[in-house]
C-alpha cells in the first residue's frame, strides 16, 4: 500500500499532531511518567497523568486519546484504568493498552485480562514475551478458544516469533497489535507491516516502549486508521532513536538526544531512513 511508503503521507501527520496539540490522557506507571510527558510534549501532542478514580470520567471526556499501561500496578489504579476504559469505549475515544509485565505475576496477568473484559482496545502494543505471555493467558481464561491458538512461539521472544501470537489476539479482540523489538511488527485487519528501524541503546534507557505506547496514542488521535496512525508512531520512534543514537555518546546523553530528534524530526529524515515492509 503507498500510504505506508510515502515519507510525506507519514509527516503529514507528524504536522498533525504539532498543529492540533491533542490531549493524551495516561494512566501510567511512576518509572515513566516523566519521560512519556516529555515525549509526547516534544512530538507537539499535550500529556496529562490523572489516576484518581474521582476524576476519571471527567478526564477521559477531556481527552482525544488514553493510554493504559499496567506497570505499577495498585488495586485504586486498576478501578480507575477499568472506568477509564469503560468510558472511553463509550465515547468512542482510541485506547492504547500496554501489558508491561504480562505473566510475571498472577495480579498483572489478571488485571489486562479484567480489562479486555471491559473492552477491547484500540491498540495493545507490548514487547515480544508480553504479547506471547498475554496471548497464553488469554487462552486459560477462556478469552480464546485453544485451537485457535499458534504454535511454537512460547520458547523464542524475538519479535517476530510473536508474530502469530499477534495475530491471534488482533483477530480476538478486533484490535490492532503492536510487537516492537529490533524489528517492530504491526497487525489488523489481515495485514502485516514491519518496520526496521532503531537502535540498540534504546533498549538500554528505560520507558522507551512505554513512550512508544503514549506517541501511538497522540497519533491515534490525529489518524482514523488505527493500523496507519500505530505504523507512523512507530516510524517516528525508530527513526528518532536512529538520529538520537548517532548524536549521542552513552545512554545518559542519549535520552535528550532523543527529545530533540523528536521535536526537530523533518520530513527528510523519514524519506532517507524510514523502512517500512508490507508482508
């Protein structure tokens, strides 16, 4: 498909979101609260953090998108994440879901399936054991069915060896799934779309995939196409961290390295480095 070619189809976008400075309402963990304020505010989108239960319904009709990320996790938070998304399905707002941890932990597991319950998301993006761990549990509890299930995947956690797991859940839930690892993954709707950029420090600076979940939520709410608006937030992380990468020494000046490439990203930056592949 040419949309997913065209540098200038993508920063079109990219423009959007500079000019229309939509409201991303996050109910996420500590560690990355900060960092995914920065980051949403250098890519032109405007962040709010808000978990308190007495506030919820008011936010999230406030709101042009809402993340869910379940990385510290508490039992308040968890009624706040559900009224969160109970409202925002019935307001047609777009959700991004992050299952940081799934499997780890009996409560983690259990609190992203109460929310798939609920509703499903717009977006669930995770990194290759999540999304594996994720589709698993989905299975035990009754969500799927088990001989809709792939095979062979549990054992390796590159991202594409979730890819099957990805589909899989995309196709239960009716909702686009995000893999991201040294090759990010996208699916829905029958489709299949790789991107292949990055670095390898991001991996070593922590929030870069809860950041990742936060900028598909400020594209979400600029681009009606789920699967496009995932596609172009995931683009612009990896070609960002290309740039910030290349400007940087070590993971400490990388990280606002990164912001200002963020900030500063032109459409010939995604003409020259952009690689994004259609299966």
């Amino acid at each position: 498909m040419s949309e997913f070619k065209t540098a200038s189809n993508f920063y079109s976008d990219v423009l959007n979101v500079r000019a229309q400075a939509p409201l991303v309402h996050n109910i996420t963990n500590f560690v990355v609260m900060n960092w995914n304020a920065n980051v949403l505010l250098a890519s032109g989108a405007s962040p709010v953090m808000a978990h308190a239960p007495e506030e919820i319904d008011e936010m999230v009709d406030l709101a042009h998108a809402l993340v869910l990320n379940i990385g510290t996790l508490s039992a308040e938070w968890n009624v706040s994440m559900e009224k969160a998304l109970c409202r925002a399905s019935r307001k047609k707002i777009p959700v991004v879901l992050d299952p940081v941890g799934a499997g780890a932990t009996q409560f983690r597991t259990q609190t992203v399936l109460k929310l798939l319950s609920i509703a499903s998301p717009t977006v669930i993006r995770g990194n290759a054991s999540e999304i594996i761990a994720l589709q698993n549990a989905s299975i035990s509890s009754g969500l799927r069915k088990l001989e809709d299930a792939p095979k062979g995947v549990e054992s390796v956690h590159s991202s594409h060896a979730a890819l099957n797991a990805a589909i899989s859940l995309s196709s239960t839930f009716q909702c686009v799934v995000c893999v991201s690892g040294e090759t990010d993954w996208i699916v829905g709707s029958g489709r299949k779309i790789s991107i292949s950029n990055g670095a390898s420090i991001m991996t070593r600076v922590t929030g870069m995939g809860c950041a990742a979940t936060a900028l598909i939520a400020a594209y979400l709410a600029v681009q009606p196409d789920p699967i496009l608006a995932t596609l172009e937030a995931m683009t612009v992380m990896g070609v960002s961290g290309e740039i910030a990468a290349e400007r940087s020494s070590g993971s400490g000046s990388f990280q606002p390295a990164f912001l200002d490439a963020l900030f500063n990203l032109k459409e010939t930056d995604l003409q020259n480095r952009m690689k994004v592949l259609e299966k």
